[in-house]
C-alpha cells in the first residue's frame, strides 16, 4: 500500500506488486471523493481513490468552480482544508458582495472581505462564499490524504469496467486503466463519486437527477415531489470558442459599484 507522497516516488513496477484489495474504493477524487476517502481512512479502513486527472479537487480544481458558497454544516474537512489553505499565501480568503446586480453579472460582484472567521460561510444569511486557488485546494487535499497511513491514491487512472455478482447485489471488483496499464481492484465497499455516476450506471444501480424528496433522508427542506431542478449557477457559464484577439476574462467591475440595490 502507498500513501500519496510515496505513490509518486515509487517505480510503477513496485506500484502494480501492491496489493489491490481494499477495504473501500472509491471512485473519483473530487471534492465529494476526496471527503469519503479520507474519512474512510481516518475510521481505519483500507482506502483506494481512484481519480481520471492529474489532480484531486475535480470540478473545484480543474473546472474553475473556485468558491465554497455559503452552506449550513460544513465544519468537518471543510473547515479543515480552509484552514490548510490559510497556511498558504493567498489561497484562500471570505469574500464580500461588492455590488448586487449587473446584466452582465446577475450573481453580483464580490471581493475580497477582511473577515478570515470562517464561521461567516456557514449560513446563507451571512452570505459569504469563500474563494481558493485550485492548485492551492489540489495541494491541500492531497497533503491531507498523504497524512493517512491506509489512504492510496493512483491519479491519471480511470474507472472503465466492473465486475458485478448480480445474485449477491455486490460489485466483486472494478477495472482501472492506469498509466501501467489496466488494473483489477477489489473492495467491500465502492463509492461512485465520479459526479457522472459511472460506477454506479455500469453496475446497474437506480440513479437519480435532481434533489431526493423528503421521505428519502427525511429532510424537512427537500422537495415532496421528484423534480429534475438542477443547479442554475450552470447558466452563468459560456463554453464557446474564443474570438482571435478577444480577452480571456473581463476582469474590470467598474458600471456594477454604481448600480442601485435590486431587493436583497
Ligand atoms: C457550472 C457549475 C458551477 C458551479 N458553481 C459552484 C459555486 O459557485 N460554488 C459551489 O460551492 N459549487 C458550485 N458548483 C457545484 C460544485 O462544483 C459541485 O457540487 C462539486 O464540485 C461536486 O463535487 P464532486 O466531487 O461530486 O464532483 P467533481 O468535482 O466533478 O468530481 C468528480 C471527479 O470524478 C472524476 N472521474 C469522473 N469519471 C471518472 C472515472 N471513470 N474514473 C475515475 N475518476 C473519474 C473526475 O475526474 C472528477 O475529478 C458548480 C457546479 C457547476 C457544474
């Protein structure tokens, strides 16, 4: 077993003797996989997280969705990896609402606030998101799974095939395409947190799109009905080439600071 530090030091031949049964395995090591493998790790199970790209964060890191918007509850590895990032210069920082309504920014404009407590993300009524840099939030997700002793991490190798006991309702084992070459990896337990649900489509599971109802998890804030609502922060990006010439980003804010305040 390597943990993440010795994973890049080792020789891919010794990395391919390694035993390939786990405890857990987990697929995909973006921010969702990232947590369950290193909460499974720190429980004491035997952890493979098998993540596509060359780093970890997924769509945080390598999507440019580089902020935490401000959510009830997160004080576990959250709170944790804000708190690696603020050992780095400039990683991490509260943002505040500079202006509330553009055309062309319907989300407002933010900038950096002064405020570091991190309590102040916790509840949308504070409203504050917290940014990080994606390479900073990559480091620091993989410092925190170097730390556990049971936690492998194989990056730039992807899921492609599993092998299900159908009668037993149990997955036996999964094929991962690695840089060495393709291989078979057992585990008791296997989380899809691939965001496309892969592992879990492949294996055969029901899945779903949209938030669960109510009765599912019993959760007062879900929805009675199944609706498909999906996250309509989508709308805000454009994938398009760009133009010869046109600039990457505009950067500048100045029309947004004088706008009048639309509502709250
Ligand atoms: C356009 C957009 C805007 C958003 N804006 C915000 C925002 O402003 N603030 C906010 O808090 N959240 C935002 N979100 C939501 C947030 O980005 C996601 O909820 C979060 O990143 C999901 O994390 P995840 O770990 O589930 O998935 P991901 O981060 O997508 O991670 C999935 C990982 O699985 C890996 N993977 C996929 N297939 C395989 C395979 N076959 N084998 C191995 N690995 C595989 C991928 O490489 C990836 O690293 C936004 C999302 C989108 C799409």
């Amino acid at each position: 077993m390597v943990s993440l530090s010795n994973h890049h030091r080792r020789s891919p031949t010794d990395r391919l003797r390694d035993g390939l049964a786990f405890d857990v395995c987990v697929v995909g090591g973006g921010s969702g996989g990232f947590g369950a493998a290193c909460a499974a790790a720190r429980h004491g199970t035997r952890v493979l997280l098998v993540e596509a790209g060359p780093g970890l964060g997924g769509t945080s890191t390598w999507a440019g969705v580089n902020n935490w918007e401000p959510v009830a509850g997160p004080t576990g590895l959250p709170q944790e990896l804000y708190q690696r990032l603020r050992r780095v210069w400039q990683a991490v920082a509260l943002q505040q609402r500079v202006a509330r309504y553009h055309p062309d920014r319907p989300w407002g404009w933010y900038g950096l606030a002064r405020e570091t407590d991190y309590r102040l993300s916790l509840s949308r009524r504070s409203g504050v998101p917290i940014c990080f840099e994606p390479e900073a939030l990559d480091r620091a997700m993989a410092g925190a799974l170097a730390e556990e002793e049971r936690c492998t991490v194989w990056l730039c190798a992807r899921f492609v095939d599993v092998d299900v006991a159908r009668d037993e309702h149990r997955i036996r084992a999964i094929r991962v395409e690695t840089p060495e070459g393709s291989r078979w990896v057992t585990a008791t337990v296997f989380v899809d947190a691939s965001a496309g649900i892969y592992l879990a489509h492949a294996a055969g599971c029901e899945s779903r799109i949209g938030p669960d109802t109510r009765e599912v998890y019993d959760e007062p804030s879900a929805p009675e009905m199944p609706i498909k609502q999906l996250n309509n922060a989508s709308l805000c990006y454009r994938i398009a080439r760009l133009a010869p010439g046109e600039p990457r980003q505009d950067s500048r804010c100045p029309k947004a600071l004088t706008l009048p305040r639309f509502g709250r």
